[in-house]
C-alpha cells in the first residue's frame, strides 16, 4: 500500500478569514427608544411562580399527586 505524504509548502492551500462584519448602530442616542407590548411585559420570577402554585394547590385541598398542575396555571396566570 503507498504511503501518503504530506503536501509541501507550494501544494499547500493559504486560507484567511475575514472578521465578521460589525453591524452599525442605527439608532442615535437623542432618538426615543421603541418598546413594543410584548418587550414591556415582565416576565414572571420563578419565585413568584411557586408562591402563586402552592396558593392553587392549598386552595385544592392539598392533594396528592400532580403538582403539574398548580405549576401550568399559575404560569398561564402570571403571563396573562
């Protein structure tokens, strides 16, 4: 079987990188910054989740099992 050699420095393939292009700012600091409705929203801690499910679950009755549950509406209901 023929050995393979390694190519010499004339075989060899220069490469170079380009950086990456930086994007320019397109707003100016004297210009008022847009915020939609759904960037003004705050998003919910995971605290305040778990406070609000132990409130539903202690409202069920304090059941066995599925505590799922409890977690998903209290989620649905601070996001709303």
């Amino acid at each position: 079987m023929p050995t393979r050699k390694s190519p010499t420095s004339a075989e060899k393939k220069t490469t170079t990188r380009k950086a990456p292009a930086r994007k320019a700012a397109t707003t100016s600091a004297a210009a008022p910054i847009a915020v939609d409705a759904a960037e003004a929203k705050r998003i919910p801690t995971y605290d305040e989740i778990a406070m609000l499910a132990v409130q539903f679950w202690n409202e069920r009755g304090c059941p066995f099992g599925s505590p799922e549950v409890d977690w998903l509406r209290a989620e649905a209901t601070l996001h709303a």
